[in-house]
C-alpha cells in the first residue's frame, strides 16, 4: 500500500507527503515476526501506522491472562487514542504478527496546532477522527460479544458478525484458536468443546481459522 492510499493521509496531496512527515516527526521502523513493538508500561507519546503486515495490541493482567483488544493490518493505526489522551505509559502491549514496517508518528504533532499552517493539517486531523470513530464502533462490537452470558453464546455472536461483515457463511477469522479465546475471554479448552458440539449439531464446520455457518 502507498503512503498516500493509507486512510489517516487520505485527500492529502502526495507533494505534500514528505513535508507532512517531517512535520509529525515521522520515522519508520521494521520488526520480524514474534517481536515486541511495545510492551505495557513502556514510555510512548506517539501512535504507530502499519505500512506493511499485520500486529496485535494485547493487555494482561496480574495474574498472567491475556486479552487480545485486536489486530491492526496494513494502513492502519494502533496507539492513538492512549496517545490523544495524555497517557503516558503504554497500557498495552504491540507484537509483529508477521514481518511488518510502521511509521511511528508523534500524536502531539497532530493533534496541536501547527506552527507551520501547514495546509494538510486540518484534514489530518478530520482523518483522525473518522479512524478512532471506526475504532469505537469496533469495540463497541466487541463489548457485544462478550456481554453474551455463555462461550456458546459469545462464540455464535462473533461469528455471526464475521458473516455479516463477509457477507457470505463461508469466511476466514484473524485468529488461531488460542487468540480467539483470549479475544473472547473465555478458556480455550471451554471454547474449543463448544466448537466440537456446534460442528456435531451441524451448526458450523471449521478448519483452523476457516468457517462455514449453517442454517440453524
């Protein structure tokens, strides 16, 4: 994806690119699958846009359980709301899912006014809020799923919604097994025998992160 296809940059002239990255002290960073990009407590006042592969922003708590907050593909945006708010200890942690570049940008670039009168700020900033609108919207679904009392009920609510957003009964998930359970909250070994008793009922068939919802 070029730098100037990516949401956050849309309608922004592409001569005005390199001055508009200069100007929120933009600086591109790579990282091999399975490496930390940040981890929870780490000091971060920038945001961080994936310009190729995919990472996941993950938060655990004291006693080790990790819930999986989602993952941010190419042309999108992780960090940016913590950042907005003044936070400035990560509380969350970014890991490579693949092999990935990311341009970390200084948030308070964007979000202050700029000195410069730079004439692409202000639709930056419009940019911005539509993506942590879309963002909202995304954990709002996501509150959804897990308020449902049971596994089944939580797995059939996400996977419903995967079909929708599809538009087919046949799609892929983001999620191997175990990160699906992180996402939902609930114990894989609790997930992965509901999953058993859906496929035997004929609800589902699955293989790895593939799916095909039935007529129920």
């Amino acid at each position: 994806m070029k730098i100037n296809e990516i949401p956050l940059f849309g309608g922004i002239r592409e001569e005005n690119l390199t001055e508009m990255l200069k100007c929120l002290d933009g600086r591109e960073k790579s990282y091999r699958k399975g490496e930390m990009i940040l981890t929870e407590e780490e000091s971060s006042a920038g945001a961080g846009l994936v310009l190729e592969g995919m990472v996941q922003v993950a938060e655990e708590d004291v006693f080790g359980n990790r819930n999986i907050l989602e993952h941010v593909k190419t042309g999108q945006l992780y960090g940016a709301a913590f950042s907005c708010a003044g936070i400035k200890k990560s509380p969350v942690s970014v890991m490579a899912v693949t092999d990935c570049r990311i341009l970390l940008i200084n948030m308070n670039k964007v979000i202050e006014t700029c000195p410069m009168s730079c004439t692409f700020h202000q639709r930056l900033i419009s940019n911005l809020v539509r993506i942590m609108a879309i963002k909202n919207v995304a954990l709002n679904e996501k509150i959804s799923h897990l308020s449902r009392r049971s596994t089944k009920e939580k797995l059939l609510s996400y996977l419903s919604d995967c079909a929708k957003k599809a538009q087919s009964m046949h799609f892929t998930i983001p999620f191997d097994r175990q990160e699906l359970a992180d996402y939902l909250c609930v114990e894989r070994s609790a997930m992965s025998a509901e999953l058993g008793k859906l496929k035997k009922t004929g609800i589902l068939d699955c293989r790895k992160n593939e799916f095909w919802l039935k007529e129920m």
